[in-house]
C-alpha cells in the first residue's frame, strides 16, 4: 500500500525555529486520515553549514583542474559555470568531513526533544516493508535545498522517499479527457555545448520503446512554445544547461537564447491542463525551475538541486527510466537511482544529493502502466475495473468456471512447488559451494559444540608441565641462563626429575633452536639418547605471514622432531587438527609429522597399534580411521585442505585447560609434590611441557571462544597439543566419536527436503501469521534434529537448510499470490 506523509513546517526559520510542525498521515485514496503537532527547535549552524558546503561543493566541481594533472585539462567534459567567488583550495577530505557534519547536525535537529513526538507517531503507524511518499512543504529557500534523506528516519524505511512541495498548492484544472494508449514526451535538448546530450536521447529511445518521443534540439522559443499548445504531452524533458539567480530558473534552449520559463507561462500552463504529469530537468540547479512549474499546478517535476556532472545526468537518467519504465512507482524508481550513484561518489562526492521530487500533493502519483504487447499507458491512481466490464455475469457462473479448473490449478502448483524447491535449494547449494555460506556455518558449527553437555572428565593419560611468568622469575632468581623462557638448567633438571617416574613420552612444546649450553652436557645427551623425547620446530608458511620458520633442536634426531604448526580458520578459530603435511624445500623445518600425532602414536605402539593409509587414502590406527578433510567438507567449502586434516572433536569439559593434570615448573624443580603422588601423576602418561605465559604468547581461539570467560578467551597452545594427543588417543582406545559428515550429494538431497518443506508449509497454510509459526515449529525441528546428530560428533547442514526453509516459504507465497491475482483477473477478464 503507497502511504503518504506530508511534513508542514508552518511559519518560522532556522534561526529562530519551527514552533509549529504539522504531519499530516494518508493514503492515496484518504490523504490526511491522521495529523500530528510537534516543533522544531533553532539551528542557525544548519544555513551556515550549508553555505559552507555549497562553497566547497562549487569549488570542487567549477574547478575540475583542481583534481586532475595539467596535461588532463583537455580532456574534461563535465562542464559548469564558474561563481566568481567560489574556493579554490579544497579537497575531497575537506568536502567529506562538511557533508559529514551536514548528516550529523541534521540529524541532530529532526531527532530534537521538540520534534521526538512526530517522529515516534511515523514509527509507531509505518511498516518498514510499506512504500511511503514523504513530502516536506515549505517555502524557504535553504529548507528545500537541504538534503532531507540524509534523515537516519529513512535508512530504517527502504521504500520511503522524500519530495518538496510550496506551502500553496491545489488541484490543477483539467480542460479535457485525455485518452492515450502510449505515453507521448517532450523531449527538449537545449544547448549542447561542452556536454555530452547524446547518451540522453540513446536511452530515452532504447528504454522507452512503447512511447511516443518527440525530439527539439536547440529549438528556438517558438517552435518549443507551438508544441507546448499544439499536443498533448505526458511528460517534459529538458537536457541542456541551466541555472537559477533568486529562486528564478532559466533554460539555455540554444546558443544564443536563455530563457525563463515565465516566456512560457502560457504554454505550459495549457500542457499541464492537457495531462502533463511530470516534468524531468536532467540540468543544472532546476530547483527555481520546480518552484515555478509548481506554482502552474503540475503534479510533479524531478530536478537536480545543485550544478551536475555530465556523467551523474546521464546515469541518474538510465537508472530511473529503466525503473519507472518497469512499473516501479515514481518515488522507488528515483530512490534506487538516486542511491545507486553512491557508486560515482569515489569520483563525483554528494551525487546521490542531487536528485530530488518536487511534488503538489494535490494529485495523486503517477504511475506507468505497462499492458499488453508494447502497449503504454500511464495512469494517476489503480481505477476500479466494473465501469470498464462489457459484460457480466453472476457469481455463481464464474465459481463453477472455477470449479472446473481447480485440478488443473492444484497441479500446476504442485509442479511449481517442485520446481521452486529445486531452484531455491540448487541456488543456495551453489552459494555454499562458493563458500559464501562458510562463516555463518563455522558459527553455528561452535554454538553446536557450546551446548554440549560438559559432561566428560580430564584425560587421565596425559599430564601438563606449564612454565607461566612465575616460574620464568623462578629462573631468573636462582640466577639461571634464561634463554627465551626456559633455561637449558631448568630443562635438564625437569628432565632428570621426569625420568626417574618413568613417563611414556615427553613433548617439548618449545622451539628450541639453538645449541645446548656447553655447561650441561648431561642435557645434550638426554636429548639424543632418549627416544622418549620429542621437540617441535615450526614449518615455513608463506602464505600465513611466516616464510622464515623456526628450526629444531640440533641435538634431537630427525625421527623425534614435530612440526607445532596449526591450522585456524579465516576467523581465526582452530576448528581443524593438522596431522602431517610436507614442508617446502626451502624450509628450515623438515618434520613431516605434528606433535600430538607423535606423541599418540608413540603411545599406541607401545601396545602394539601402530598407524597405516588404508584403501580410501585415510588414516587408520587399529579400527579407527580418521576421515581426510577435504576442501568441500559440510559447512567448509574452497578451504586449504592440503596435508592431512581432520576434524578436531574438542573433549566436552567445563574449561579446555581442564583437558589434564597440570603441574608447574617451579612446583617439580622445588619438590613442592609428594613423591608418591608425582609418580602418579608421571608414571605411563604423556608429559607435554609448554608456556603458558603472557610474555611468550602462544594463543589462540577455539569454538568456545564465544561464550567463554574473559580469562579464556585464549588458549594457550600446550593444552590444543592436549587435547588434540587426547582426540587421537579417545578414538581408537576408548572408541570416543571422530567428527563425520555427509557426501555432497546426500548434503543437497539434506537441503532440498527442507526447501520442499518450507513450499509445502507456504502451499498448505494460507494465513501469514500460521506460516510464520509452521516454519518457527519446522525450524525448531531442523534444529533438534541438527544438534542431536551433533552430539554424536555428526556435522550436517543447518544453516543451509534453514535458508532453504524459509526462502522457497516466501518465494512460493509469492508465486501463490501472483498466480492467483493474475488467475482471477484472467477469469474476469473471460467473463
């Protein structure tokens, strides 16, 4: 429905306010069915601003040299009349800061205490899907040359679209019926000189191929003024230079006449009585030619209300046309072409300013009609169609007509149903496999694992060493050689106290790239000799901002050296375990292998399962095998899948640093631990030896970073290496669930039920506020079902389904409202 409001701002001005504003609330068919009463306070700041940025604005555009190299000047075509006192040192960074204190002070003044109770009634009765003609009346000059969209009102209604209009209005005076089956225009081309008016006539001719186009170039007043008297024209169109001195417009119709449009009162005022809707000024400065063609009573004129770039003219004039011409009502048409020449504001800033409406709300809106064939007709308002019938007959008739057809109509729509589903579920699997759907499903995929139950206990066979800022000062007090944070004193110590309680296997968590300080031999041979010992070092990453590498330890053999890289998303989130991949040629880490995936197979082969590739090319350890992440893997599409990656099944605990028993640096080297209970805690597990502290940041952020606590937003790395050692290890000794997924194919069959279900639910229910609750209840289903497969370390499309669901509901209501508008006026028109 077009809802109308139309904004009196009474007697008053800016510098001494509004005391009172009236909002008048209508519709086409009842403009003023509600009326509210506000003020607007002073804003002397508002003229000020604006001639600051009339100045800037002038100057940035009369003076095109500024912007471009000497050897450019040539070649410019935007061509404007230079003021005699416009600036001439001024920037693009100066002129966005002024229209950024135009937006702010503008809308500081229409968001006042004193106006707060119209703006709260046009909330309280608009829709934001509702089509709203905004029509600001007054007189002042400035008020009317203010860019009223800037008005953060209407970033909240996409549909709304602001016009002008004098304080003094009425109906215009028609002399005749005019009956046309194609719109007739006028179109004037005026002095050509130093623009380019070609582009105009291209697309009024390419755009408007059901109308009647007459064509003046650079005519003189009297051939212009004898078409003005002699037919009837629907709309006027001028292109060409013109300019405005005291609130007067005047047109150069040639080389060497400039004229007012006084010189053609008489002429245009005949043409609006004969049905001229709509006069379009596609020129310089047309709001002085607006006001005086609204004081003739024509129902609308669109102008520009500054001096234009050739370039903003002719695209404003492309965007439009093809809009109107397509049935959209004349305020949408010039919204969406006035906001879609944000695109030249890189070159050309404040072009979407320019546009603006100039209505007398005394008409009703023009509307272009576009019927059968080629056929064009334009019309003021939707007439209703039982004056226009020839024939009638009776109700009971046209039901058993439709009667007769309702199989044919259930079955049509059932293929419609069919083929909607297919499309809606086709499109949105092909967007997801652009990965454009990829981040909305890595998110849900960490609010899936947030709600599981924190139901699982710490690994029992892993145990922690962790080395924070406290135990680093522990080193320095006792006068250690502190290289990075662990001295090779406390390394050899840790290890020595670690050996003699019998550990499986110890990770050495740090990059160690330097040679043993001579001064603990001992050290260096444990680091050989000892097979139960394994360091990392880090592989080369070009591509992640490290192509340098971090080498490894020189003392430890090949076969004991890891790689600590891994892998997070472009969110930054570690979703995925890397298990082996091969390092560049170049790189100063060879290892092929990752820590934890050492350290679990050095476990497992001492119970004898040691790992293999089976047919399928995965991983297999005993019976479990480890299924490869692909590059189109569920919710990731197009991601870096090279090496070996699986999903990382994160142990469900109420703190991912509660993944093992942590013991400290300082509490093993002091003996702070009972004997007995240190060799509980030693014995047969894996060590993993790894700072912690804030000054050696090794962070990152995992699924459950989101909900996590401040101090846990980040999770140091020697616990990810735990709990990607415990994923290995809970899988095949425990047989704890691996993260799985569909095939694609199953995916898209996945997506397309819901699609199907989403048409059937628009297809069966009839009234909106069902629909809205069948498809809330089928979502929630959608929902239940997608987190109960989660628990059992399932991951399948949910946002994709969802998308689904709720896309083909509303395109098949669509459909269903179109065919059946377009069905019964098919029957009347039969009948």
């Amino acid at each position: 429905m077009n809802r109308l409001v139309v904004l009196n701002l009474g007697q008053g001005n800016l510098y001494e306010g509004f005391p009172v504003v009236t909002a008048y609330i209508g519709e086409e068919e009842n403009i003023y069915r509600m009326k509210f009463s506000a003020s607007l306070p002073a804003a002397p700041e508002i003229p000020e601003l604006y001639r600051n940025w009339k100045s800037l604005y002038s100057a940035f555009y009369y003076r095109p040299f500024l912007r471009l190299g000497v050897e450019e000047i040539d070649d410019i075509d935007d061509t404007f009349e230079i003021e005699e006192d416009s600036v001439t040192n001024i920037s693009e960074v100066e002129i966005h800061e002024l229209c950024k204190q135009v937006y702010n002070c503008l809308n500081r003044w229409l968001n006042s205490v004193e106006f707060r109770k119209i703006e709260q009634q046009l909330r309280t009765h608009f829709q934001p899907s509702e089509e709203i003609r905004f029509i600001v009346e007054t007189n002042d000059s400035v008020l009317r040359r203010l860019p009223w969209h800037l008005w953060n009102f209407f970033d909240d209604y996409p549909l709304a679209e602001v016009a002008l209009s004098a304080s003094e209005y009425q109906k215009r005076q028609k002399s005749q019926i005019n009956l046309k089956s194609t719109i007739r225009i006028l179109a004037i081309f005026g002095n050509t000189q130093e623009i380019d008016i070609s582009q105009d006539r291209i697309f009024l001719e390419i755009l408007l191929t059901g109308a009647e186009i007459k064509f003046l170039v650079e005519p003189t007043l009297d051939e212009f003024n004898n078409q003005l008297w002699q037919q009837n024209w629907d709309i006027l169109f001028f292109a060409g230079h013109s300019s405005c001195t005291q609130e007067k417009g005047s047109l150069q119709l040639n080389h060497k006449d400039i004229i007012t449009l006084d010189q053609l009162k008489y002429g245009l005022k005949q043409a609006i009585s004969r049905g001229l809707y709509l006069a379009i000024f596609n020129s310089c400065d047309g709001l002085g030619l607006a006001q005086q063609l609204q004081e003739l009573h024509i129902p609308q004129v669109i102008v520009m209300r500054e001096p234009v770039p050739n370039v903003i003219a002719q695209e404003f004039l492309k965007y439009f046309l093809t809009e109107f011409s397509q049935g959209e009502s004349l305020y949408t048409a010039v919204r969406s072409a006035r906001e879609r020449l944000q695109g030249l504001e890189g070159e050309y800033p404040c072009a979407t300013w320019l546009p603006v409406i100039c209505q007398n709300p005394a008409e009703p809106p023009m509307v272009w009609n576009r019927g059968v064939g080629s056929s064009v007709a334009i019309s003021e308002t939707k007439q209703g169609s039982a004056s226009d019938k020839t024939y009638s007959f009776s109700r009971t008739i046209k039901q058993n007509l439709l009667d007769r057809h309702r199989l044919i109509l259930a079955a049509k729509r059932l293929s419609t149903l069919l083929l909607a589903s297919v499309l809606v579920a086709s499109s949105i699997i092909g967007v997801r496999h652009l990965g454009m759907l990829q981040p909305w499903e890595l998110h849900s995929y960490d609010y899936l694992m947030h709600l599981r139950s924190p139901n699982e206990k710490p690994d029992p066979r892993l145990l922690i060493v962790t080395i924070d800022e406290a135990d680093i000062q522990y080193q320095i007090n006792k006068k250690m050689n502190m290289r990075w944070s662990l001295s090779d004193q406390a390394l050899s110590q840790l290890l020595q106290k670690l050996k003699q309680y019998q550990p499986a296997t110890i990770g050495i968590d740090i990059y160690r790239d330097f040679p043993v300080d001579p001064n603990y031999p001992q050290l260096s041979e444990v680091l050989q000799q000892d097979k139960r010992i394994f360091t990392v070092c880090k592989v080369s990453a070009p591509n992640d901002g490290a192509p340098d590498g971090t080498p490894a330890s020189p003392k430890v053999s090949k076969e004991r050296i890891s790689f600590s890289d891994f892998v997070a998303d472009t969110d930054g989130v570690l979703r995925r375990q890397l298990v082996q991949l091969t390092p560049p040629l170049k790189s100063p880490c060879a290892a092929q292998y990752a820590l934890s995936f050492q350290l679990a197979q050095h476990y497992l082969n001492a119970q004898g399962m040691k790992w293999d590739i089976n047919p399928d090319k995965n991983l297999q350890i005993g019976d479990t095998v480890f299924q490869r992440l692909q590059s189109h893997t569920s919710g990731y599409q197009g991601v870096d899948a090279s090496g070996y990656q699986i999903l990382l099944n994160y142990r469900s605990l109420p703190s991912l640093l509660n993944i093992a028993e942590k013991i400290s640096l300082k509490e093993l080297l002091n003996e702070e631990i009972v004997p007995e209970l240190l060799h509980k805690s030693v014995k047969n597990r894996i060590v993993l030896i790894g700072v912690i502290a804030s000054s050696s940041p090794d962070d990152w952020e995992t699924p459950y970073t989101a909900n996590a606590p401040d101090e846990e937003k980040q999770t140091s790395g020697v616990f990810l290496q735990a709990h990607m050692v415990s994923h290995i290890l809970s899988a095949v000794l425990d047989g704890r669930p691996l993260m799985w997924w569909w095939s694609q194919w199953l995916e898209a069959l996945w997506v397309w039920g819901w699609s199907l279900v989403g048409g059937i639910i628009s297809w069966r229910i009839l009234q909106p506020l069902h629909i809205g609750l069948a498809i809330a209840i089928a979502l929630l289903i959608l929902f239940g079902i997608c987190f109960g497969i989660f628990t059992q370390a399932g991951w399948i499309p949910l946002v994709p389904s969802t998308l689904a669901l709720v896309s083909c509901a509303v395109v098949l209501k669509i459909l269903a409202s179109t065919h059946a508008s377009n069905s019964k006026k098919r029957w009347n028109s039969r009948i």
